[in-house]
C-alpha cells in the first residue's frame, strides 16, 4: 500500500495466501500436519458418574436444561463468587486442549490446578440438570468449532438452554460517540433467533460483533435452533476486578431461578476472586 | 460442512445462480455481497456450519427497522431471492490456514449437490503484483470454468471483458510453461481449479486494488457485474444504487474523544 508521503508500507492482508508447495505435499509433511492436529484436538474429560450416565443413556448424552458459560477471568471470578459458592456443586469434568497459548493437553487425564487457566464443568447436586462451564484458558481458532461441537455432543439437544457471560476489552466497542470512562463497565447482550426469553440490557450494536468461544457457542445455538442468550461485558480493566464482576448482577435474576443463591454476598468475597495487581517498577514514582 | 436450512424455507436450489465471495486482498468480494444482499433485500435461508472458518456472531447486519435488527447473523450464510433465482453466500470470516484445501473441496462439492446452474465468485488480487500490460486499461479481469463456457459462451468477450493473464512458471524462461497466478486471492485459485476439474461452471470476477478503504472497489465491481447480470436496473449511463448496509458503519474505529482536540 502507498501512502500519500510516497512511502510503500507492507500491509498485513486479511486474505490468505495460497500456499502452492502445499499441491505436492510428501508423505511426511502430511504425517507432520496430522500429528499436530492430533496435538491440537480437544478432550472433554468427565468424572466417573457422569461418565456412566453417559453410557447409560441410549443416545451417549447428558440431560440438560441449563447450561451456563462463563468466558474470561471476571465471568468466571462472577460465577464463583455468586453462584458456585455453596456447597451444592460438584466438579464434574473439565476440557483440556494444548495451544501455543495454554499448554494442558500434557495431562490430560489430570484435572487442572485451582487458579491455573483451565476449562471446568460444574454440575448443581439438587438439580442435576444445571451445568456450569468456567472457561479461563484460551482456546485457539481451530479448536473453538471442535470444543462446541464435543461438548454439545454430550448434551441432549430438547429442552436445553443456554446462557453465555463474556467478558470483553471496551477497546473492542465501536460506537460513533466517545466512551467516558463512568459509562464502563457495562453489559450488552445478544440472543439466538430460538430465544423467547427478555434480555436484561440492551442488545449488541452493530456493527460489534462477537469472536472466540461465545461467537462459536451462539453460532452452534443458533444454527442448532437452541434458545441462547448471551451477556457481553465490556470493561477497560485487564484483570479480574470486583466491579466488573458486579456488573453482571441482573443476570442473577434469571440464575435464581435455576437454583438457590447465597444472598447478601461481602466484598471480601468478591475481591478474594480479584487479582491485585502489584506495581512491577517503581522506576517512575 | 454443512448448509443447515432455517426453518420453514424452500431450500432448493437448482437452477439457481450462486454469487459467492472470496476472503481475498481489501475483502472486496464480502463488501460487493454486502451491497447484493441489502439492496435486494434477500432473505436468509440457511447457514454453512463449518469447522473450515473462524467462529463470529453478531447481530443483523442488514437491519433496516428495529423489528429485525436483533436476528443473530453468524459467519456463513445463505441467501436467497426466488424470483431472480438468485443465491447469494456471505462469508465474514477468514478461512482457518490449515483447512483452505478442505474448504475448496467442501465448498465445490455442495455448489455440486445444490445443482446451482451458475456459480459466480467475486474476488480481488493484489494491485502492486501487476506487470506492466496490467498496470494500463480496466483493474477488472475475469476468468471461467471450460463449463461455463458452454454457458455463457463469448458472452464475456463480446462485452470486452478482460481474462486474467497468465504468467510463466519460470519467469524469464522462454517457452515455460503458463500457470493460473491470483496473489492476494484467497481461495480463489483453489475453488477455481477444483471447479474446473468438476466440470461446474464458475466464473471468477475480480479487481486489482490494495488494502484500505475499499467500499469504492467494491462499488467497481459490483457495477461490472451488474452489466452482465443485471441484478438491479440502471437507466442508461447511470450506476445502478446499491443500499449501504448498517454494519458498514464505523469501519474505521469508534467517535473520537472531543477532548483531543
């Protein structure tokens, strides 16, 4: 591209350029390629009783009436703090998959360590039927169809809904007038075409759009005719922070009809689930 | 892949024409599909649900009124238009790297299965790879499949539409071999070789241009297109009026801060 100063800059094109070595490709470079896909494939582990309600089941699926995502640090630190905080839930599986950015998949069978980027299924004792997944740990593009695809696959499809909270940089929000800071964060939400149910902020503006694990999990949704409904939060914050959790609250109205919540939660609690995060210098103070 | 229909719609195809775009150099054909599928105001049908793309969701991008604006618009759909029997496919995302081969592959093989009775693929290469017979006359070329050259026969030539030029395999090299040569095409060359060994007839309509603000590229190819489809009517000597769609708003970045100034 040519700028108007007469420079020529290289610019990153979005299209992706053919590849044509890739016509004549060796036995070996083939062999190679699949060993990575196999590296890069998705494993959903479950524990020992969901396993056998799977086998016991004619279809291999899981019955399922609700199921709640939470993607990023402050959906995930909002669910702990506001919703798996009794004592009724109990782990029951978790996702491992290695990328260049999350490296799990070396211990596959081995759930992951508390506090580590992972991707955990919780599932409520008095309801069994309501399913949590904390999705901290990135999932590449590759994988993102692949992951949806194995963990609907173990869901029955009838009578099943499901809700997405996502936490997303505000640098990603376009709108045509300038963001003052009071106004972050906040919710937006997005609904499939299958979902009857009122969402509790306003919809997702065009032209912002969605990417990543909640846009692979509504697409399946909608392509699948499942009522989804998700809430994007927009926060300018990087870390985990307390009021970013806060700001999914009016989501609790449609949780508390799933299953009973604690009332009356302290700050202390929320802020245990908050990174704090320490000056690294203090070269410029 | 998948075409997944929307429920309560016909979802047959046959003899219908495809118009389908290329990920390619300033996302020219996606734009161009943009301007066909809100100017005709086409009706969704069905989704490609596909482990070739990257996940995207978001909300109607051709929302006119508030009634539609919340319908969930997802990476791959289909749209159709019975009475111009007209299908139109709108990719929004790239083509994951690794899977390029198997999305040409899939991609032709439901083109093949729909029995589309004309696929036409808009598209674009990079402006600065042109030689010097390129760099002079029209940036639009096209190129067409042995059978839709029994479709439209010298159709194309009669308008003065130019084919893509080929350039040798071993440049400088007298009497090399010529090779099918689209930089910055995406998956163009990739769809068009596996169509021509299918025996689909496909069409590729493209421009020269470079990245930046390409809606004006866009619009190029859009009319040269329309002269040989006559998708909209157009008077005599006027461009025919495209509709720009929502989603084309803030393409280059959110308000900017009064302060700043």
């Amino acid at each position: 591209m040519a700028t108007f100063f007469g420079e020529v800059l290289s610019v990153y094109s979005r299209a992706v350029e053919e590849d044509d070595d890739d016509l004549d490709a060796e036995n070996e470079d083939e062999q190679i390629h699949r060993e990575i896909e196999e590296k890069r494939e998705v494993h959903i582990a479950w524990c020992t009783e969901v396993a056998q309600s799977l086998e016991g089941s004619g279809s291999n699926k899981l019955q399922c009436s609700d199921l709640i995502i939470a993607v990023g640090p402050n959906a995930a630190g909002f669910l702990s703090a506001y919703v798996l905080n009794t004592e009724s839930w109990d782990a029951v599986g978790h996702a491992s998959l290695w990328n260049e950015r999350s490296r799990g998949s070396s211990r596959q069978s081995i759930a992951p360590l508390p506090g580590e980027p992972a991707c955990l299924f919780y599932r409520h004792r008095d309801n069994p039927a309501v399913l949590v997944c904390q999705s901290t740990c990135y999932i590449a593009e590759d994988q993102l169809f692949q992951w949806t695809e194995k963990v609907f696959g173990c869901l029955q499809k009838r009578g099943l809904s499901v809700m997405v909270l996502s936490d997303s940089p505000v640098a990603e929000y376009k709108t045509p007038d300038y963001l003052y800071g009071s106004a972050v964060p906040f919710l937006r939400s997005l609904k499939s075409s299958a979902s009857k149910s009122q969402a509790l902020c306003p919809a997702l503006e065009q032209p912002n759009i969605l990417t990543g694990l909640p846009a692979a999990v509504l697409s399946h949704c909608q392509v699948h005719q499942i009522p989804a409904v998700l809430y994007q939060c927009y926060t300018d914050v990087i870390s985990p922070d307390s009021i970013t959790m806060e700001t999914y609250k009016p989501v609790l109205l449609c949780l508390s009809k799933l299953v009973k919540l604690e009332p009356c939660l302290s700050a202390d609690v929320l802020r245990k689930f908050a990174i704090i995060t320490e000056a690294q210098s203090n070269l410029y103070t | 892949m998948m075409f997944v229909a929307t429920e309560c719609t016909q979802t047959s195809f046959k003899d219908f024409t495809l118009i389908m775009p290329a990920i390619s150099v300033g996302n020219v054909g996606q734009l161009a599909v943009d301007l066909i599928v809100s100017t005709l105001n086409m009706c969704r049908v069905g989704y490609i649900h596909t482990d070739c793309l990257i996940p995207m969701a978001g909300n109607n991008p051709y929302a006119t009124f508030a009634e539609n604006a919340n319908d969930l618009s997802t990476n791959a759909e289909v749209y159709s238009s019975p009475e111009l029997r007209l299908a139109v496919l709108q990719i929004r995302t790239p083509i994951i790297q690794t899977k390029s081969k198997k999305f040409c592959k899939l991609m032709v093989s439901w083109i093949k299965a729909s029995g589309f009775s004309r696929t036409v693929l808009l598209s674009s290469s990079h402006a600065y790879q042109r030689d010097d017979q390129q760099l002079l006359g029209s940036p639009l070329r096209y190129l067409q499949t042995p059978s839709m050259q029994k479709v439209t026969g010298d159709r194309l030539k009669e308008m003065e539409w130019r084919e893509m030029e080929t350039v040798s395999a071993f440049p400088g090299v007298t009497d090399s071999e010529q090779r099918l040569y689209i930089p910055g095409g995406g998956a163009t060359k990739g769809l068009f070789t596996d169509s021509c060994a299918e025996d689909i007839p496909m069409a590729v309509v493209l421009i020269f241009c470079s990245e930046g603000d390409n809606i004006p590229d866009a619009f190029t190819l859009l009319n040269h297109l329309n002269t040989w489809l006559h998708l909209v009517d157009a008077p005599a000597q006027t461009q025919p009026k495209w509709r720009i769609p929502a989603s084309w708003r803030l393409l280059f970045g959110s308000g900017i801060p009064p302060a700043l100034f």
